[in-house]
C-alpha cells in the first residue's frame, strides 16, 4: 500500500503576483539555444541537410539550406516539396522528445547546479555565480560553448565524423550550430542568443526597444498591437501598464514587462522552510525507465494534487534518483507555470533515460528510490482545482472570460473584498475584477476576521441581503402610534406593525432586538446623525435589519 | 481467491490511478448539503434549482452550497445579483477571492452564461427573466460538455416589491428549496439574533427522492 501523504501545512507565502511584475528585477540569465535542434535529434547524419520538419501538412521547422533555397516555418509541406527538388521531410513524430536534449543540458550542471529547460533545444541556468566563479561572464560563456561542443561530438558520434571532415562544424549555417548568450531575463537571453551576445545587466530594455513587435511570445497579442500601430518592443513598453493590463490582462502584463526587459521569470530557487520531500521507494529495482514511471505515477499525481488543493504549485522540483547499489542522480526541474504531474513524469523519464545510458554515471543497478523535494512552490490562488487536482484552468481562462462578458454586458464585472466597518453595507467594497486577479492580495480572510472592535459595529451576524437602496418603512404600536428613538436610546413604545412606505404593506412585527446606537458622519459635527439600529422578526417578511435616522426608519438588510 | 493474491492487488492499487469516467465525476460537498444530496456529492454539469417563497432563506441555501467542500475552491460566478449581502456570505464562509459578481446582463443572459460556464465551474443566476426555453436547454447541455455547474435562484423581495419573475424555463437536476422556522435570542426588546433555523430540502430529479434536512445558521 502506499503511504498517505501527510497533508501540506504551509503558511502562505507572502507573495505577490503584482509585485512580481511590477518589481521584481530580472535574474541574469545564461542560456544556450540550439537553432535547429529538430534537424540534429532527427539524425540527418549530414551537417547542412536540405530539409524542413513537418506536421500536419505545414513546415514548422527550416533548415539552413532549405531557408536559403526560400521555404519559410508555415508554408504548406505540397508547395515547399514542389517548390524545392530533393527536400526532405521529417515528420514530428520522429523527432526525439525523450532524453536526448537532457544529455546535452546535463553539461550546464558542471556550471550550476539549477537547469531550467526552456523548451526542446534551448536550456538556460542562473549565471550570477559560475559567472562570479570563472572569473567574468565572457569567460563563463567560452567555457559553456566549448563544453557543449564536447558534449555534441560525444554524444552524437555521426557529428564526431563530420567533424573530421569538416572543421566547422559549429559554424553558421551548420544544423549544430548553438548560441550562448548572458542576459536579464530568458526573455532577452533567447534573442541576445541568436548572436550569442552577452548583454549587460539593466540594459535590455534598450537592446529589445528597436525590435519588432511580432518577437513577442504570444503571436495573438503580437497580431492585435501590430494592428494597433504598436510596431516595436520599445513602443509597446512605452505604453501605459495599467492600460496594458485592462486590455490584455495578465498575460499582456507579463508580456508588456518583457518587452521592458523585465522579463522576471525566476531560475533561482526559494528557500522553503517546511519539509515536503516524498520518496518513493519501488517494490523492486527497476531498469527500465517506463516501469518507474508507471509506478511512481499514482504517488507524483497524488503529491502534486494535495499541494495543489493546499494552494500551491512546484515550479522547481528536485528528482533525486537512487540505484540499488547507493549510485545518485540529482537534477532540478523548473517549469514556471508550475509542473503538473504529466510534466514532472516526463522529467523524471528524461532523466533516468540520460542517467542510464551515461557511459560514465550510468548505474550498476536498477533504481530503487525515486525522491521528490520541491525546491520553490508558488501560491497558487488564482489556480481553478479540478476535483482530482490534475486539470487546473488559470487566471487566465478566468480573465478571458470577464473580459468576453464585460463586453457583452457594457459593465463592469467586480469581486467584493471586506474591510473593517461598522455596517454590513460599508463593509463590501465591490473592486473590478482585474484588480483582485492581478493582485495576489493579503489573506484577505485573516485580516477581516480580526476586524477591530468598531464602536456601534453590529453584534450579530450579517443579514444575506443588503438593500442598495434603503427602504422607508415605518414602525407602529398596537394603537397605531409612531414609534420613535428617544435621546437616551430607547424605543418610545413597543412594535407592533411595520408598514412599508412605498407598497403600503403592513406586517405584524412580532420580536425585536435591542436597540445598537451609533453617529453617522461624526468627523463631521454640524452634519453628523445619531443612528440605531434594531432587528425585528415579522410574520410575514421576515426577519430584517432596521436603522433610525433623524426620526425615519429605512429597512437596511434581510436575514434571508 | 487467496489473501496472498488479494495481497499483491491491494499493494498493486496503491501504484494505479483511478480511471474516472467522464459521467462520473462529481464535487464532494461539505456541511449541511452533504447530507441532503446523495453521497454527499454534486454531479458535474447539473442544474440546481434554489427556490421559495419571499424571505424563505434561499440566499443562505446559496451561501451554504457556495461555501461547501469542494464548490469552495472553485470559481464561482454570480450573475444578475441585487443587493446581496457579502458581508454575510463571507461569515457564512464563501471565499469572495473566488467569486465574481456580474451585473444583469438583461436580455444577453443567456451568451453571458454561456461564457462564463466555459471558465467558471459555478454559475448562479439569479431571477432569470430573459431565457427561452430553447436557451435553457442549450445551456443545460453545454455545462454537460463543460463540466460545470448552473445554479439558479428564484425568489421573491416582499419588501422591495419585486417578485420572483424570473423562471428557469428548462429542465433541472436538482431542486433545494428552503425555509426559515425561526429564530433564536430575541425578546422583545433585549437580545439580537442568535441563530435562524433554515431547513433545506433536495429533489432529485434522478432518484425522485425527497430529503430534507434543519440547520442553525
């Protein structure tokens, strides 16, 4: 059976969305990209091959050779084979997703110990400290270039041919060739990478200002502000960001602070202070990297869900892998939006597969452990938890949709946030929803369930509604006679009736509460009312919340 | 079978998933509601219907399925809500960070749903005058597909006048429908309210059974 995880106590951090985007400096970044990864895990065995990567009929990815001879990412595979004699066409599915890229990123362990592998072919890792540590961050550089290059011929023997062949095999226009580059944020790493530049820190908002619009990550955004007449990187961070964020939402913001070169996006990991390690132990060594998998995969799933249902995602997990015979191997694994089980699992696999065929750290046994510590988890408030925890719909669905539906209503959608206030109507305030969204705010909870004794603040429970507008009613004796609150706060007779002003109903009132006095607008003398408040229960409307004002009783809430 | 067999399976279990299918999946429910729907659980892409008489508490049966288990910690829209007490709902233990209140949307009631259900895994409409019934029977087939929940409130204002207008003109999975039996810690004069007594009660559509169930709120 497997262990119940003990549930996550963790305090919530004090971390703010907002405050990542709005203040958060970028971390420097090193980061290696290699172009045309898809033509050297496909395995051409040739350094210029002439060939495109294909799905679904459209070309996703170019080679050198074949971007020379005029074929573009997004033409059509029949026209581009018609077009160019001789082109080959790899299919998607034939492209190495497992743990090929990994044995390569491994070389980034040898600088720091934190990789974060952005995307198939392109890694990156923290660079303040190697940096520190090889003494400059152009020395860093050379040193990772030239490992990479060492790592390439290794671990793909055809390139180690072609080498002898010919010397310039990292050279521009050959499908191994790689950019290195030092940056503020992944952001302007990945376009500084390009031309292997390193750019100085706090500087990128002026490297990227010139660029156009459409390097933006997200194409829809990029399309909608090219439309706009916002051609260039500068441009749109010159816009206002609160603009930016009513009219793109959050994604827009982040986009907007990149474009700034404030891409904040984090490498480094957070110290957390509460131990939430899970170690897996199998029931037997295994070999394989997929019945690992498989049996790890119900504990993976049920550790990230309770983290999830206590509010929290693992944007930096720590897989430590253990062999029968005491051998290790310890990676990190970063995703920002948070791993979700199916993406950790994938890690994991990638890790054992480029553990297990290292000629020189490979295993003499199966393994036997398989251990998990997150190294930095993000609150994760604003994240929809499916009933399992392992579908999540973000923020951002939630904010596509307000968007959809402020349009269609004309008004405003808003999310109400209690404050400290005497009356249950002043204690609402009804903010627009994007402000709560994108303001990871206080505990809002624990800060109003201590709500300060406020003179005249209501001792009893809240009524279910609260009337916009207050309803004039008046209150009656038995006889008939108006009921008023006399100087010293007490009620001149007792309710009998309660009649409403505007339909002419009359009740019979058959309990009420004491009398709760307060003065309304007292920093104000000459204006400043005397007020009380009383409950009563009637027979036929219920129980309702009645205020005093200047000699007239208005109905303020229903206990519904 | 013998229990070194049974041995091996229950450890294997431990290591397998469950494999949900899509009909069966529900929200677990919390508090008084757990007792009342069957299995203490809601099935994804219901209907419910939350209905009574003016002042009956059909708002507090709102704020109890809002803040119960596992409607908790999802999103939650609400739509077309007048004068509702928030300071309440939060007493009650809704977390407000996860709802969002949506203006009458007037004739356009039935797109705005329609989108909202698309992100929200709870919609609460309330009064909802302008819906056909061929509007109705979209929706209720679309939260099928979107695994969410509609939930709509029809009820009356004695004391504003207005009346409970709106009806849902389609099908539901659920009804509550609620009232208030009395009160607690008034006496004439001294004392404020202490506790309401609020008794709920669901129909199933599926089963056709009746449960009721009194609280103290």
């Amino acid at each position: 059976m497997s262990k119940k995880i003990p549930q996550v106590k963790l305090r919530r951090p004090r971390y703010s969305l907002f405050d990542s985007i709005e203040h958060q400096v970028a971390p420097r970044v090193l980061l290696v990209d290699f172009f045309y990864w898809p033509f050297i895990s496909a395995g051409s065995g040739e350094i210029d091959p002439l060939a495109v990567v294909a799905g679904n009929g459209v070309v996703t990815d170019v080679s050198p050779k074949a971007f020379r001879a005029g074929i573009r990412a997004g033409d059509r595979v029949r026209a581009a084979t018609s077009a160019v004699t001789g082109l080959k066409v790899i299919s998607v599915d034939a492209i190495d997703q497992s743990g090929l890229f990994a044995k390569i990123a491994n070389v980034l362990e040898r600088f720091s110990p934190l990789i974060e592998i952005v995307d198939l072919g392109v890694c990156a890792t923290n660079a303040r400290g190697p940096s520190r540590y090889f003494g400059g961050e152009e020395r860093l550089a050379s040193e990772v270039r030239k490992a990479m290059e060492d790592q390439i011929v290794e671990v793909f023997p055809p390139a180690g041919e072609l080498l002898n062949r010919a010397a310039d095999l990292f050279v521009e226009g050959s499908i191994f060739s790689f950019g290195v580059s030092i940056a503020d944020g992944i952001f302007t790493a990945k376009i500084a990478a390009r031309n292997s530049l390193l750019i100085p820190s706090g500087i990128s908002g002026s490297f990227l200002a010139p660029l156009p619009i459409r390097e933006l990550p997200d194409h829809e955004i990029a399309d909608t502000l090219d439309r706009l007449g916002v051609r260039s990187l500068g441009e749109f961070a010159d816009l206002d960001f609160d603009l930016v964020l009513e009219r793109f939402g959050y994604r827009g913001a982040l986009l907007h602070r990149m474009a700034g070169g404030l891409d904040t996006s984090s490498l480094e990991a957070a110290e957390i202070k509460e131990d939430l390690t899970q170690k897996i132990e199998l029931p037997e060594p295994l070999e394989v990297a997929s019945s690992v998998i498989f049996v790890c995969k119900a504990r993976v799933e049920e550790m990230l869900g309770h983290l999830l249902e206590s509010g929290y995602l693992c944007q930096i997990m720590r897989v430590r892998l253990m062999s029968e015979n005491g051998e290790e191997s310890v990676r990190d694994w970063g995703v920002k939006d948070g791993l979700s089980a199916q993406l950790l699992l994938e890690r994991i696999r990638w890790q054992l597969e480029s553990w297990s065929t290292d000629p020189r750290l490979a295993p003499s046994a199966g393994v036997e452990t398989v251990e998990l510590q997150p190294q930095r988890v993000v609150s994760a408030l604003r994240v929809q938890l499916d009933l399992d925890g392992s579908e999540r719909s973000s923020v951002v669905k939630v904010s596509q949709a307000l968007s959809r539906v402020d349009a269609i209503v004309g008004k405003r959608s808003s999310i109400a946030k209690i404050k400290a206030s005497r009356t249950p109507k002043e204690s609402v305030e009804m903010v627009p929803w994007q402000l709560h969204l994108f303001d990871l705010d206080e505990p809002m909870d624990q800060k109003a369930r201590e709500r300060p004794p406020w003179p005249g603040r209501l001792l009893s429970s809240s009524p279910a509604i609260c009337f916009d507008r207050e309803v004039e009613i008046l209150l009656l004796t038995k006889e008939g006679t108006l009921i008023s609150v006399s100087a010293n706060v007490f009620l001149s007779g007792e309710p009998y009736w309660m009649r409403v002003q505007s339909s002419g109903k009359r009740v019979r009132v058959l309990e009420w509460s004491s009398l709760w006095p307060m003065l309304e607008r007292w920093w104000y003398p000459e204006y400043s009312t005397k007020v009380a408040r009383i409950q009563i229960v009637t027979d036929e409307m219920g129980a309702l919340l009645v205020k005093s004002s200047n000699g007239r009783w208005f109905v303020e809430g229903l206990y519904d | 079978m013998d229990i070194a067999a049974e041995k091996s399976i229950s450890h294997l279990s431990g290591f397998v998933s469950p494999q949900l299918l899509a009909s069966e999946r529900y929200v677990e429910l919390g508090g008084s509601l757990a007792q009342i729907f069957p299995l203490g659980r809601i099935q994804l892409g219901s209907v419910v219907l939350f209905e009574g008489e003016s002042n009956s508490g059909a708002t507090s049966a709102v704020f109890e399925f809002l803040s119960s288990g596992g409607i908790r910690r999802n999103w939650s829209a609400l739509v077309g809500f007048e004068n509702l007490g928030f300071l309440a709902a939060f007493e009650k233990g809704v977390d407000l960070g996860k709802v969002v209140s949506v203006p009458d949307p007037g004739r356009d009631l039935a797109q705005v749903v329609a989108v909202l259900t698309e992100a929200f895994r709870v919609v609460t409409i309330a009064n909802p005058r302008f819906i056909s019934s061929s509007q109705a029977r979209n929706l209720t087939s679309r939260v099928r597909v979107n695994k969410s929940i509609i939930a709509i409130v029809q009820q009356g204002c004695d004391i504003t006048g207005t009346r409970g207008r709106g009806l849902w003109p389609g099908s539901y999975d659920y009804s509550i429908s609620s009232s208030i039996s009395g009160f607690t810690g008034l006496d004439r004069g001294s004392g404020f309210i202490r506790e309401r007594r609020l008794s709920l009660s669901l129909g199933s559509r599926r089963s056709g059974a009746t449960r009721s169930i009194a609280v103290s709120i």
